[in-house]
C-alpha cells in the first residue's frame, strides 16, 4: 500500500512536470477564446489621479451610457477596498472586424454644473480606465525618441484658456489565435471547461482567438452637425474621421452638446496569452533593486561581525575565564564584576505595561506572518495583476488566519513574564485580537469619512464596513482566542536566573538610552529605502508593482537586519547596567518606521508635487501612518523575539547565584 503511494506521488509530479512544458495557467487566469464576429466588451474603472489620488465614477461625468444601462460587474473584497469600481460601457467590438467611424453619442446641452465639472477633472489630469478581456487599455507616448507606456487616457486638456475633451479613440486590440491542442492539456481538470467558451463544434474549423493586447490613442476631434443627424448608436459617420493624438479640436462649452465616436483595429500578434501582461510589467531598473539587495548584505555583514565579535570575543572569553575559577575566586570575582553580569539578578525583572507588550508583539507575528505568506504567494504567481483585489483579499484572509499565532504568542509571553501564572491570560489574547485592528480601523474610518464626503468610489460602502466587522469580530477575534488558549496550556518559558525582591539602581548614563533606540532605526532603513521608492510609486503614481521576489528577498534581509541592530543594542545597554531592555529591544528595530513615515513626507513634498487640496494630503498622511504603524509592529516583533532569546542563552551560560 505504501509503495502503490509513492508511486501515485511520482506519476503526479510527472505529469505536473509535462504540464510545465506546455506552459502553467495560474488560479483565476485561464484563456477566453473567441470566434471570428463574437462581442467583445469594453469595460470602465474608476476615473483616477496622480493629482487628488481620489477616484471617482465612470459616469460621474457626462459620457455616453451603454443601451442595456449601467451595470456593476462582480467585484471582490479587494477591488472594493481599492476603490474599483468596474462597470459596463458603451463601446463594443466584433472579434477580428476592423470599424472605423462608429458614432457612440451624443450627450445633452452641458448644464453649467457639467461643464464646471468637466474642467476640474481636467484640470486635475484625471484618467479614464478602459478594461478588455481583464488587460487595461495601454497608451503610448514618445518623448526624447523613448517611448512611454501608460495605462489609461486623460479625460482632456487645458490649451491656453480653452478646455477640449478626448472624444474620438482609435483602439488597437491585439489578438493571438486560440491553440485548442495546448490548452486542453494545460487545462486537463474539469473546471476549466466552464470558464472557457468555445465557438462551434469540437473538429469545428473556425478560428478563434484570444485577447493579448489592448491599446487606445485618444483624439479630440470637431464632428460636423450634420454628419451625425439621424444617427443610432454603433451608426456609421459618413464624414472621415482623421485621428491626430498631436491636435486638439472638440472644445467644451457651456449649453453646448459633445459627440463622442471610436475606431478599432485587430492585428495578430506573436505575443502568446501567458505572456500578454509583460507589457504592463516589464520591469525597469533591474540593476537598481539588485543595488538595494547588496547595500543591504553589506549592512548584514557588518552587523553580523560585531555580532560574532560579542560572542565570540566578550561573551564566550568571559564564561570561559568564568568556568575556570574555583568557588572561593569566584565569590571573589562577584564582588568585581562589571557589565552585563551585574544585572543577572534584574535581568528577567517583568518590564512596565507587560500586558500591552505582549499584545504588541503578539500582533507583530501576526503580521509578519501576513507578509511573508501574501509576498511568497505573490512571488509565485498566484496574485497577479490580473486578479484584480486578490492581493488584498490575501492579505486579510491571511492575517485573519493567523490571529491564531497572535492569540498563542501574545499569551504564552504573558506566563512566561508572569512566571507561569495563567491568570489574565484572557485579557492580553483580547487586547491582541484589538489592539492593531482597533487602530488601524480608527484611522480608515476617519479617511472614508473624508471620501463620503468627496462622493468618491474610493470610500468604503457602508455594507462593506458591516462585513469587515463582522469579519473580525467573528473570525480574527474567535481565532486569536483559541490562539491564547492554546498559548495558556502550553508550558511557559522559564528563566535562567533568580530575580532579585530589591531592583538594582540603573547607574546614570552618559547619553539617553532612549537616542540609541531611535538612531539604531537608520539601518533597517538603509536596507529597506531603495524597494520603498518603488513600492510608493506603484501605491501613488499609479504604476504597476510586480517585482514581488525582490522584495521577498528585501524582506528577509530587513528581519535579518532587525534582529541584528536589536541584539547589538540590547548587548550595549546590558554592559552599562541597564536592565531595562525589553521595550527598548522592541523599539530598537522598530524605530524605522519613524524614518518611514520621514521618507513618506518628503516623498510627498518631493515627489507628489501636484497633490492638490487637504483632502487629498489627509489621505496620503492616514495611509503612511497605517503603513508605518504596520512595520512598526513587525520590525519591533523580530527585534523583541531575536533580543528575548539572546538575554535567555547569555544568561542561561552564567553560573551566578
């Protein structure tokens, strides 16, 4: 039986390695095939800005609605949370037949509050989003003989005092044919057959193709009165339309009518459907992540020679002088110790606020748990762009998951400071269940209060906060309890030494202990600032952030770092007589996210210039504070864990009484 196992163990890993070969469809991402003449429907998103990072609805401005009228498509916890609202619109294709001069419509006279509006959304450089088959309309400009990608195309422009409208687009779809044979042994399984349409019968001649590009240039185009009378919807213009991204000549008017029309064009491509978004990811400044990478090996490695140095040179030369003495040199010894030995009787003293500590790092584990399996995922694939609010939607599935972990750490530290005492144990596995998320929720409630008010699709609905509550109150919570349950049976960490009744007097020391705490955050810093530029850019510039197995090594190295900078310090404050370290280790590390939140307001000074009204500041501020609060929490955590265990191995090796 066992042998008949192994071998279905090996069959499996063969025929997943042949699927390999003919190419692996992720989870959520397979293949659409279309006939020659099947519909194609363009989707919008939100209208975006780089300029008040506020998003607003398609058809919050006067364009044309589709026939059937406005209708939400499915969209998941994570594309809520962004802000996305993706809804159906009125242009539409035929698969591989080429239009030219298809009139949309034409919208009412504008009311002055139309017009009105129309120019602050220009003015404020929004961007229409367009989505076909799930690929994002992609723009191209040429600038310095360097050609640019965007996704997207602004609403309009502003030329001198007059405002013109981008109402005539020419869309290049391009299209890959549909190889039957490839996919069916990628798909093997049963369910893909439900998510792929199929055009005639099996045998069936007919091509099909798929989807693997989607490019629109954005005209302003004059249409004469009387070539659009007596037109319908999809009607054909009889006057050519002559597309020049280069001029501008629809401008708006107040009490004045705006005609909108389109072109499309298929063009095959040898761009196959797995490689259709490397458009939109390419990945620019390689070498730039690969100098971040090794800036931050450098750090480790100077870090971890005075690491080496501590116990190799200090620690283990003090214990081995130690061990050889007699009883009668050591007693004399006592008397003329110095440094870290003179706290071994203060060293596991309980600190100030044990309660909140525990929670504190509780939830650090929580979160960086949350990190590591959402970036690793990412990193293989598995939340693509493609997949709209799956990251997201990871994110919270994973940190609700792990309040178990939460729960059971934050407790299992309380015995062990408490000496294995239990009592209490439900009030710090609560304070971690609400802590962080008490939080982080004050602050998110406070900014979606601000975009209600803005009328902004990026608010939060209401039904939405309902079901984030009910999500933490019925799954985070009931989940970090079990973990504190768990943490309360388990047997409590016991310390080396005694704790003396009568606490030592901390001598007084030449600098505050507390300005080593806040400066040992630079290099953490120094590891992580590099990856936080691009990381900023994809959250406010609009830009796509993919280069997920950088930063997973990134990752590694800052907890490195952390535990590194936390172990110095706490070693340095121990040799000065200091027995206070347990906040400090936490602090230590966890200090960088004040250099974070520095670099969030110079990149908004710097960097986001055009960010305009207070709103719009007040958001960006909310979330960095969010950000910040986050690493906080998961820096502080591996500095705390990584200091615990040193003070309990140096003084485990001590034999005081």
């Amino acid at each position: 039986m066992v042998s008949f196992d192994k071998f279905k163990i090996w069959v499996l890993c063969i025929c997943l390695v042949c699927e390999l070969g003919y190419g692996f469809y992720l989870p959520g991402s397979y293949p659409h095939k279309y006939g020659v003449g099947d519909f194609l429907n363009v989707k919008v998103n939100s209208l975006t800005s780089i300029d008040t990072e506020l998003p607003y609805s398609y058809y919050s401005l006067p364009f044309c609605k589709p026939k059937e009228g406005v209708k939400d498509s499915a969209e998941n916890l994570g594309e809520l949370l962004m802000g996305d609202r993706i809804e159906n619109s009125p242009y539409r294709f035929k698969m591989y037949t080429n239009e030219t001069e298809v009139f949309l419509c034409q919208t009412k006279p504008l009311s002055s509050d139309e017009f009105k509006l129309l120019k602050e959304r220009i003015d404020e450089m929004y961007q229409v989003n367009l989505i076909l088959d799930n690929l994002p309309a992609i723009r191209y400009t040429k600038k310095d003989n360097f050609f640019l990608r965007w996704t997207g195309y602004p609403v309009g422009i502003k030329v001198q005092d007059a405002y013109y409208v981008f109402n005539h687009l020419k869309f290049t779809v391009l299209v890959h044919k549909f190889e039957e044979t490839n996919v069916a042994r990628v798909m093997g399984t049963g369910d893909g057959s439900e998510v792929i349409s199929t055009v005639g019968n099996e045998g069936s001649d007919a091509p099909g193709y798929m989807v693997v590009g989607f490019e629109v240039v954005p005209c302003s185009f004059q249409h004469t009165p009387d070539s659009l009378k007596n037109l319908k919807m999809y009607g054909k213009i009889p006057s050519p339309i002559k597309c020049d991204p280069t001029t501008v000549s629809m401008a708006i008017k107040e009490n004045e009518p705006v005609s909108f029309s389109y072109e499309v064009n298929f063009v095959e491509s040898d761009v196959k459907w797995p490689s259709r978004w490397d458009a939109y990811l390419k990945m620019e400044g390689a070498k730039v992540h690969w100098f971040s990478i090794l800036n931050s090996l450098m750090v480790i490695t100077f870090l971890a020679g005075i690491v080496l140095v501590i116990f190799l040179r200090t620690i283990r030369r003090d214990l081995a002088r130690y061990d050889e003495l007699d009883k009668e040199a050591q007693a004399q010894m006592n008397e003329e110790l110095s440094g870290w030995k003179l706290v071994v009787g203060d060293v596991f003293r309980a600190p100030s606020n044990p309660g909140l500590l525990c929670a504190m790092v509780g939830d650090g584990v929580q979160i960086l748990g949350m990190a590591v399996v959402t970036i690793m995922f990412a990193a293989l694939g598995f939340m693509s762009p493609a997949s709209r609010g799956t990251l997201i939607t990871g994110m919270l599935f994973f940190y609700m998951i792990l309040g178990v972990a939460a729960g059971y750490v934050s407790v299992r530290l309380w015995r062990t400071i408490c000496c294995g005492d239990h009592k209490g144990w439900v009030s710090v596995a609560w304070k971690a269940a609400c802590f962080f998320p008490g939080i982080a929720f004050l602050i998110l409630t406070v900014l979606n209060f601000l975009l209600w008010g803005s009328d902004s699709t990026g608010a939060i609905p209401f039904s939405l906060f309902v079901i984030l509550i009910l999500l933490w109150f019925c799954i985070s919570v009931p989940l970090t309890m079990i973990g504190g349950y768990i943490g309360a049976k388990a047997p409590h960490i016991e310390y080396p030494v005694r704790t003396n009744q009568i606490p030592r007097e901390i001598p007084p020391q030449k600098y505050p202990s507390w300005l080593l705490v806040l400066g040992a955050g630079t290099l953490p810093f120094g590891t992580l600032f590099i990856e936080l530029f691009f990381i900023m850019s994809s959250l406010w510039m609009g830009r796509v952030y993919y280069v997920f197995g950088f930063l997973l090594i990134v990752m590694v190295l800052l907890v490195v770092v952390c535990a590194e900078v936390s172990l110095v310090l706490t070693y340095m404050h121990l040799c000065v007589e200091d027995w206070k370290w347990w906040w400090k280790s936490f602090f230590a590390s966890g200090s960088v996210a004040i250099y974070i939140f520095l670099y969030s307001i110079n990149y908004l000074i710097f960097d986001l210039k055009s960010l305009s009204g207070p709103v719009s500041a007040t958001l960006y501020l909310g979330y960095s504070l969010v950000m910040v609060l986050t690493i906080m929490f998961a820096t502080g955590t591996v500095g705390f864990l990584s200091s615990f265990w040193f003070v309990h191995y140096l003084f485990s090796s001590v034999k005081l009484d």
